[in-house]
C-alpha cells in the first residue's frame, strides 16, 4: 500500500520588501506511513505551517513532490480533498455561528449529515455548548471545535497544525486523549507543535524541524536512545557521608550544591537500589534524557521554543 505522505525536497522561499528573502521551506523530504501518528516538531519559524500548508495541497511548493495517499494534492480533486481532515485555525471561524451552526457548513461542505455533526460535537466533549457562538467560546473549546470541523468528513489523513497552542494544561490534557481518540481509530494523524512534551508524549515519530529543514526524524524513544545520555539523580545533600557518595558515583559524575547531591548515571537502577537501601531517598528526582536534550544534540543549539 502506499504511504499516507509522502514528501520529496521541497521548498518555498517567501519574498517581501521589508523581510527580503525568507528560505521558509528549505529541502524538506520525509515519509509517513498509513496509521501513525506523525509529529513536526520545532520553533517558532523553523517552516512547520508552510510545510504543512504545501503537504495539505493549500499552497504551492516552488520546487518538489507530495504524495498523499498515493496521489499529487495538485490539481486539487473531491476524491482527495474529502479523505483529509484540515484544522483550521479558530480564527477562521465565522464569530457569529454557533458552533452547530459552524460545524454544519463544514458538515455540508464534507457532504456529512447533521447527525454526524452533532456526534461529532458529541465526541470533543462540546454538545452542551452547541448553541453557543463561537466568539463566546473559550480558546480550549474553540481548538475542539475546529478539531471536530476536521473530523466532521470521516476522514483516513488528519492535520492538526498547534492545536494545544495557548491552551492552559489541563485543556491541553484533555485535548491530548482527543488527539490519541482519532488516532487510535485508525487515522493517519499529522500534528505540528513546539511542545517537546507533546511530541514526546503522542507522536510515534517525530521530524525535528530547524530553519527550514528537517534535521531528523525517529521515534522519541529512537531518539533519546542514540543520546545515549547519563540519567540525572539528585537526592537531598546530609544523608551520606562524602566517601559513600564517591563509592555510588563510581567514577561518574556527581556534582552538589544547593542542598542537594547530583549524581550522573548510566546504570540508574544499580544506584537507586543502593540508594534505597541506604534509606537516602529524601528529595529523590530522577531525570532521563528528553527531546529537549535531543534537540540541542541535533541542531547544536538550545530549544527555545
Ligand atoms: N506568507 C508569508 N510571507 C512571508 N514570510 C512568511 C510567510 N509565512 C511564513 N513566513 C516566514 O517563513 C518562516 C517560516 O514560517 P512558518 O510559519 O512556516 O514557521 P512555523 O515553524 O510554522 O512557525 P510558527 O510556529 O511561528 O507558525 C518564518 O520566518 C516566517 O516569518
């Protein structure tokens, strides 16, 4: 079967007066299989919207391919168009629908039924609101809606472009089991964020995107274990006498100071065992490496995302 995307170097340069020109798309190339949950992680302005727009077949590239499910989005055609789910951005929304009203144009544009609209009302956990304007709505329940807009046609590809952005954590939480929801029933599930920790928690792989290019794709888990990085240990400082915690850090690092004793470990479960039975456990935090770390690993700079 062919691959729900795939993308051969592309690229999109944008030209304006006062910005120049910005390589906004610079070489980029990637494949996801059908029924993954992909992830394009990176900062503001590493190109993921532009990318994501060029993949969705809403803006052209001006140079390489897309593939989605095994046909060009390029001329557009119903029969592609009405197997992808695209979430629009809230603010595309019409402020004095209601949001049945709002899903119901999308419901007819898709060619579904009310009775869809309204399950899937049902399903972001909105149906109560569904009387409400849009403007009225918070931004959490604005983000569902225009999930539940692009879901609305049934469709085997999703993209989602920040939909947790600016979303306090709980609502983003709740978001997180919607998102995993469509994925788990079998749809392909494309997802852009500058939340490591979103990436890190739903993606099955994940392409880390810096100035235009995509510097790596693997699992989270792929990609921490290449770090092959020491796991961080810190107790509270007084409970071990400095020659026990020379003998624990066994010629690893370990470092203190404030209160607390940081040890650096490649056999983390060796040490917290002996740990334990020292009964030194006050103030235990364990930290593995993240995708923060592999981000700095991978683009030789900090994350600010
Ligand atoms: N329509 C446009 N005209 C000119 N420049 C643009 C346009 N859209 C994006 N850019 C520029 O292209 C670069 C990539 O932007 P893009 O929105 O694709 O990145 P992003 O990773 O999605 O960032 P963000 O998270 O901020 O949306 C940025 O430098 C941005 O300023």
């Amino acid at each position: 079967m062919d691959a729900a995307i795939e993308v051969a170097d592309l690229r999109k340069t944008y030209r304006g007066r006062r910005t120049g020109e910005v390589r906004a798309v610079d070489g980029v190339s990637f494949r996801v299989e059908r029924g993954e949950f992909f992830g394009i992680l990176g900062p503001n302005g590493a190109g993921k919207t532009t990318t994501l727009e060029i993949v969705e077949g809403l803006r052209r590239p001006d140079s390489g391919e897309v593939r989605l499910l095994g046909r060009s989005p390029w001329p557009h055609s119903p029969d592609l168009t009405r197997r992808l789910g695209v979430q629009l951005q809230a603010s595309a929304f019409f402020e004095f629908l209601t949001a049945r009203e709002q899903i119901e144009t999308f419901a007819e544009l898709y060619g579904a039924t009310k009775a869809r609209a309204a399950e899937m009302l049902e399903t972001v956990g909105l149906a109560e609101h569904a009387a409400v304007r849009c403007e009225k709505l918070s931004g959490g329940q604005q983000q569902r809606l225009s999930i539940a807009c692009a879901l609305v046609g049934d469709p085997e590809l999703v993209f989602l472009d920040e939909p947790t952005a600016a979303l306090d954590p709980q609502a983003r939480r709740n978001l997180w089991d919607l998102m995993r929801a469509i994925n788990a029933e079998g749809r392909t599930v494309v997802l852009t964020t500058h939340y490591m920790e979103e990436a890190e928690a739903l993606c099955d792989r994940v392409a880390i995107m810096d100035a235009g290019r995509v510097k790596a794709v693997d699992s989270p888990a792929g990609f921490i274990r290449k770090l092959d990085a020491p796991t961080r240990v810190t107790i509270a400082s007084g409970q071990l006498t400095d020659e026990r915690i020379a003998e624990l850090a066994s010629g690893e690092t370990v470092t203190g100071g404030d209160g607390t004793v940081v040890f650096e470990t490649r056999d983390p479960r060796k040490l917290l065992t002996a740990l334990a039975s020292d009964g030194a456990l006050e103030g235990l935090a364990v930290r593995t490496a993240n995708l923060e770390d592999v981000f700095l690993h991978v683009t030789g700079r900090e994350w600010r995302g």
